[in-house]
C-alpha cells in the first residue's frame, strides 16, 4: 500500500503543480482554458491529495490514503469519460483517463493492512 500511495502521491503532486508552475504548458498539452480559475483549484487540490498520500507512512494513514487515491481517481475519470465525448475536454484526456483506470486497478490488487 505504502508503494501505491506513493507512487499516485508523486502522480498527484507533479500533475497538481504543472499547471500552476507553467499554464503555457499546460494549455498546450491540454487545449487553451477558459476558466483559469478552476484548472488553479483543481492543481492545487491534487497537490494537497498527492502530498497527504506522499507523507502517509503508518496503516491508519495509508487506508486514508487509499481512500483519497480512489476518491481522486474515480472521479477524474468520471470526469474525463462525461467531457471528452461532449467536446469540452480535449481528447488528451482520454490519456489521463487510462492513468486513473490504472490506479484503480492498482488500489483494487493491494488490500489495506489490518
């Protein structure tokens, strides 16, 4: 589990931060945004998931950072899967679609400590 977290922490905390470090980047990966705004909050939403999952160390600490890695996972998805179709994402998130299907599988193969 402690690997897991981890690994999606670093995921969290390098995609949070790109955007706030670099939106000229960001926009030319992702497609220009019109609501800076909330591509801010999103980035530093996932900083603060990625580096709560980074410092988790003990088993109480690593299922809540199960539960966070799951929360953030499936709903990113939910959100790359409802937009893309709808032409209000660009379909480069479809990349970001199989990261989070890929962290869910990995938090489905690696049960909590007890």
């Amino acid at each position: 589990m402690r690997r897991m977290a981890q690994a999606q922490g670093l995921f969290n905390v390098l995609g949070g931060v790109w955007p706030l470090v670099s939106m000229r980047t960001f926009e030319a990966v992702y497609g220009p945004k019109t609501d800076r705004w909330l591509v801010y909050t999103v980035g530093g939403l996932l900083t603060a998931v990625g580096s709560a999952q980074l410092m988790s160390r003990d088993p109480a600490q690593l299922r809540v950072a199960r539960a966070l890695g799951v929360g953030t996972a499936a709903t990113l998805l939910a959100i790359d899967l409802v937009y893309v179709p709808k032409g209000r994402i660009s379909r480069m998130y479809l990349q970001d679609a199989a990261c989070e299907i890929a962290w869910l599988a990995g938090w489905a193969r690696t049960s909590p400590r007890r």
